[in-house]
C-alpha cells in the first residue's frame, strides 16, 4: 500500500497542473491534500477521480487553508474535527478509519511573524501532540504539512534558531510526538539524506535544491516494521511542495 502526502497549495489550481496524470503516476492507494483552499460552494464532480473515493474538510475562510483525501479504499469513519475550536475552524484536520489503521492528515498553522499567529500554533500543537498521545497504542499514520523543520539536515542553509518554523518550542513538538512512539519514517530511513519537501517560489528554490523539510508521515510504533520505504518525491511539480510518502 502506497500512502502519499502533498500541499497542493490550491485545488483549483493543481486540476490546471496535470494532477491526474501525476496522480496516476504516483499510484498511491491514498493521497493527502493539504492547503486545498476550497469552499464547499466552489465544489463541483470536476474533482472526483475515477478510482477513488474523495473526502474534504473545505475552507470556512475563502481561498484559505482546508485539506482532503483521494482512497481507494472506503474509510469506515470520517471525522474533521480535532477538538480545538481555533484550530477546527480553520479546517486543518482530517482523520480517517481504515479497517488495519487509522489515518490523520493535518495542515499545521505556519505562525507568522505575529505574537498572535505564533501562539495560536503552539496552542494547536499542544493540542495536537495530546490528541496523538491518546491513541499511540494504535495502528496510526499521520500526514501533512507541519510548518517545522526538525533538525539542521532538514533545511539547505544555517538558519537562527530563533526563526519561525525552527524555533526550540517547535521542533520540541516533533520530538513530543517522537517520544510518544511515533516514527519520522523518512529521518528513521534516510538518517544522512539530505532531500527537502518545501522550495520558495521566489528564490527558485526547487532548481537549486535550496528548501525545507516540513512535510512529514509518522507512523506509530505498531505499523513502522510494516514500513518498506520512505520517499519524497521532487520531480512531481504543480506546488511549492513536493509529494512525501511511504510504500507499507
């Protein structure tokens, strides 16, 4: 089974950019969208694709936020709501019960440069840390676009500390979630690799290999030995991030 995660960073606008074709290169079993930026009003059958089923949790806010997920295989239950209002009315949760495992795909928030943006991140994460807690003796796979770089080999150039997305307080969620028994597969696979899941458009980033890793799949300890690899895929274009996934 493959599992795939990507910020489309626009549904509207990955359909313009070959995204079927691309999807069905891929071939995953399951692909997580995040950043769709769709309100329900805007949906229409132009975005089903044959093949697999399609669940969204739409933007409240136009043009903001948002995330889906394309399966082959019908969930047994959908929920879109983590539990933290601030965080739920930004559509940023989705979560899926599968037969073998329970699938989570989020859409963490950046944080800005705003005292008020930053702390409504470190609230959802301690949220979101805690709701991951709660079911660590499951079978769980967990996706998305979390908006922090772990450690130095996940970014291209020495950046502060006290930078937005590598702050201490951050990282320390990634780490939180780690000592829940939750499973970095890439980092647990690649230890040395250096390879990036973000690129700024401005810098040309992704044509000078000059980006971040803040895309992630953890699994729980009870599904990582079920893991066969763990990849980012930089040649699918159509977003200022790349594809990451697992094959299990």
């Amino acid at each position: 089974m493959r599992i795939c995660s990507w910020n489309v960073n626009g549904l509207r606008a990955i359909f313009k950019k070959d995204f079927e074709k691309n999807l069905r290169l891929v071939d995953p079993d399951i692909l997580c969208l995040q950043e769709i930026k769709m309100s329900e009003e805007y949906y229409s059958d132009d975005f089903l694709v044959d093949g697999y089923f399609c669940f969204f949790n739409f933007s409240l806010k136009k043009g903001y936020s948002g995330v889906g997920v394309y399966c082959k295989e019908e969930p047994i239950s959908v929920k879109k709501e983590m539990g933290y209002d601030e965080f739920d009315n930004e559509s940023r949760f989705i979560q899926l019960e599968f037969k073998k495992f329970i699938l989570i795909n989020v859409y963490m928030p950046q944080g800005g440069m705003s005292g008020e943006k930053f702390e409504m991140k470190i609230n959802s994460f301690k949220k979101f840390v805690k709701y991951l807690g709660k079911l660590k003796d499951k079978k769980v796979v967990v996706v998305g676009d979390f908006n922090i770089a772990k450690e130095e080999i996940d970014i291209f150039e020495k950046v502060s500390e006290g930078r937005v997305m590598f702050t201490d307080i951050e990282r320390g969620f990634l780490k939180e979630i780690e000592k829940h028994g939750y499973v970095d597969t890439f980092r647990q696979m690649h230890p040395k690799l250096k390879k990036y899941s973000w690129f700024s458009y401005i810098s040309q980033g992704k044509l000078n290999n000059e980006g971040w890793r803040i895309d992630y799949v953890f699994v729980s300890k009870p599904l990582f030995s079920k893991i066969d690899k763990s990849f980012i895929l930089n040649e699918i274009d159509g977003s200022d991030h790349s594809v990451v996934g697992v094959d299990l």
